[in-house]
C-alpha cells in the first residue's frame, strides 16, 4: 500500500461542538488540514460534513497486532487516552493486554480496556470473563463493551436485536457493579441501526471512518469517535485505529474527573 504521510500541526485548544447534530454537508476536508496531533494516515481521504484533525484531545485503540510500542513517543506525539482490548467473547484474552496495561501506567496515559462481545456465549459469561482479566484499578478509564456484527467461524450468529440487547444489558450491570462506572458502548453504523440502539441511555462510542458521525448518526450524542483505522503514530509500527474525544482541553479533564474509577 502506497503511504500518503501528512503530518499534522500542533494541538488546539478551540472548544468544540462534536456531539452530533443536524449540520448540513460542507466542503471536503482531506487530510493534514485543520490542527491536530502529530498523526498521519496510510490511506488517507477527503472529508465531507466535518473533519476530526482540529479536536484537541486524541486517543488510540490498540490491540496485540500493534506490537512492541514505544510508549514516551506516543505520548510525545499527543496521545491523550489509549483503549486496550482485554477480552472477546468468554474465552479469549488478549496477550499483550497485561503488558500494555503496565506500560501505559508508566507512561501516565490514561487508559481503560475493551471487551469484543461475542453472540454465542450469554452476557453474563463475558462479564465474568473480562472481570478475571481486566484488574478493578483506581485511575482506569471506564470499561468498553465493543459492539458489532462478529465475522468469526465459530460463532456466525446475528440474533434478534431483543436478545442482543437483553445480554449486552446484562454485561454492563455486572461491569457497572464491579467497576463502579458505566461501561461505554462502542459500536458501528450496521450494527447501530440494525439494533435501534439509538433508543440506549448510554454514552457511546461511534466508528465513523467516511463522514461526520453528524452524517453518519444523525441526531446521536457521543463522547469518542473513532475516524480512522489506517493512522500512523510515532512510537507505532503500521495502522492503528485513531479516536478525538467529542469536546475541549477543558471538557475532556471534566470527563476524567467524573468517568475515572
């Protein structure tokens, strides 16, 4: 794949009004325009409704594929929260999850993990398998359930959005009981609509990686959108998924304050 680097400019401080809405389309927006971390995309595109370069707080969802990281370089670049997946379904742990987990405390990177939902073992089961996994830590971020349709041989399933719902509930109790916070819910545009998940009082987190989750998700409220999944972070070897937090400088140390355990 052909590398199309742009690096970005340094952060800005501009308070912003990210939480979806009814804006119209504006003019594209490709990639390197606008203020941003010092980031850059492997497969770069124009952006039409809003762009995320200029949001001032930055984050990464890693998983094992990322490798080793040099972690003082993430930081250095203006990463301001990483996400880790811990767990999938209720017999799968990440590998590298404890080690990233160590590594980030050192570095003083906030950071939470995230649990890939499965829809062949009940909402209880993975609740119960991520809490084996993921350590009760004072300072973590909220747990992530990541919700989507799975593309897994062993577990095809798509079931009625009453079960999907019914189980995920049943995971985010537990989790909310345990950890003392409400879990976040990630999901996609497939996955959001096919489950009318629109109707949760929950804070979400919503993929969007061709347009504006203001296109995308009309009307919906968010706290983090991840815009791409090809973004390139010094200190990071290849692709990695890249998310702004829906708000200011000022507003993200108001979140942390409320949503850390």
């Amino acid at each position: 794949m052909r590398l199309a680097v742009r690096i970005f400019a340094v952060l800005s401080l501009a308070v912003l009004a990210a939480c979806g809405g009814g804006a119209p389309r504006g003019p594209g927006v490709t990639v390197g325009q606008g203020s941003g971390p010092q980031f850059g995309d492997s497969a770069p595109h124009e952006w039409v409704g809003g762009h995320p370069y200029d949001h001032p707080v930055q984050g990464l969802d890693i998983s094992r594929y990322q490798g080793d990281i040099d972690w003082n370089r993430v930081r250095g670049s203006g990463v301001s929260f990483v996400y880790i997946k811990a767990t999938e379904g209720g017999d799968y742990a990440d590998p590298n999850f404890r080690r990233y987990w160590a590594e980030t405390a050192r570095a003083r990177i906030p950071r939470g993990a995230y649990h890939y939902f499965y829809f062949c073992r009940s909402g209880r089961e993975q609740a119960e398998w991520f809490i084996r996994n993921v350590p009760r830590e004072r300072g973590a971020l909220p747990p992530v359930l990541d919700l989507e349709w799975t593309v897994s041989r062993t577990c095809p399933r798509r079931p009625p959005s009453s079960e999907v719902l019914r189980e995920a509930r049943i995971f985010k109790d537990i989790l909310h009981r345990y950890y003392g916070q409400r879990p976040i819910i990630y999901t996609t545009v497939d996955f959001y609509r096919d489950n009318n998940i629109r109707s949760w009082p929950e804070e979400f987190w919503l993929r969007s990686v061709a347009g504006h989750p203001r296109i995308t998700y009309p009307g919906q409220r968010y706290s983090f959108w991840q815009y791409t999944g090809t973004g390139l972070v010094p200190g990071i070897r290849g692709n990695v998924d890249i998310n702004v937090f829906a708000g200011s400088a000022a507003q993200w140390r108001q979140w942390l304050s409320t949503r850390m355990q």
